[in-house]
C-alpha cells in the first residue's frame, strides 16, 4: 500500500514543480496547428479504446462508449492540467477532442462492421 501513495506523491510533486506558462497566447485559432494534434491524437485514443474494448466487452454500443470515454476522458484531463496553471485551457482545444473521438470510434465502428459481417450466401433457388 506505501508504494502506490509514494508514487502519487512523487508525482505531485513534479507537477507542482513545473512552471506555469508566463503569458496567455495573443489568438486561438479554432483551425490552428494545435488543433489538429487534439484531433489526431483523439482521433487514435478512440480507435484504440474501442479496438481493446472489442477484445474483451460484448456488445457494440459498449465498445463505442469505452472508446469514446478513452478519447474524451483524456482530453478533458489535458485541459483540466492546462487550467491548472501548466498551460493554457481552451475550449476550442476540447471540441476539436470531442471531435476527433467521434471519427475515431467511427472509423473504428466501420472496420468492426464490415470484418465482423456474416458471410454472405450465393442466392440458391427454392424447389
């Protein structure tokens, strides 16, 4: 039980050391260079959730909610950082996350669609 409170408090302790960032930006562009990293890198946590989750949860809505949860839980933890005094929080940063889960967990649904198909059966005639 020691090693895991010893683990959070060294990891308190390094985030508490970090500097807080100076000055705000001047612009935050809603299509800026940033953008499409929270895009990206949401876009990638929501596939992934979703493709772990098929390994072991039944059901496709289950899948799509773990991986979507995956994606967004992760960007709010970001900009709850940000807002913390370790960077700058926008809500632009945030939609474009929410954004990205959901291409994510689609593309993720479509390929779990189309190779989890029934096979299809030639046509036979009735006799």
């Amino acid at each position: 039980m020691k090693r895991p409170v010893a683990c959070a408090l060294a990891f308190a302790t390094t985030l508490s050391a970090l500097p807080a960032r100076a000055e705000p930006p001047l612009s935050d562009p809603f299509f800026g260079r940033d953008k499409a990293y929270h895009f990206g890198l949401s876009t990638a946590l929501a596939a992934g959730g979703y493709g772990l989750a098929s390994l072991g949860i039944e059901g496709r809505a289950n899948r799509v909610a773990m991986g979507f949860t995956v994606a967004v839980g992760a960007g709010y933890a970001k900009e709850v950082f940000d807002a913390m005094g370790y960077g700058t929080p926008s809500w632009k940063d945030f939609v474009w996350d929410i954004i990205g889960s959901t291409v994510g967990v689609g593309i993720a649904v479509t390929i779990d669609s189309v190779w989890s198909a029934p096979p299809r059966r030639p046509f036979a005639p009735q006799r």
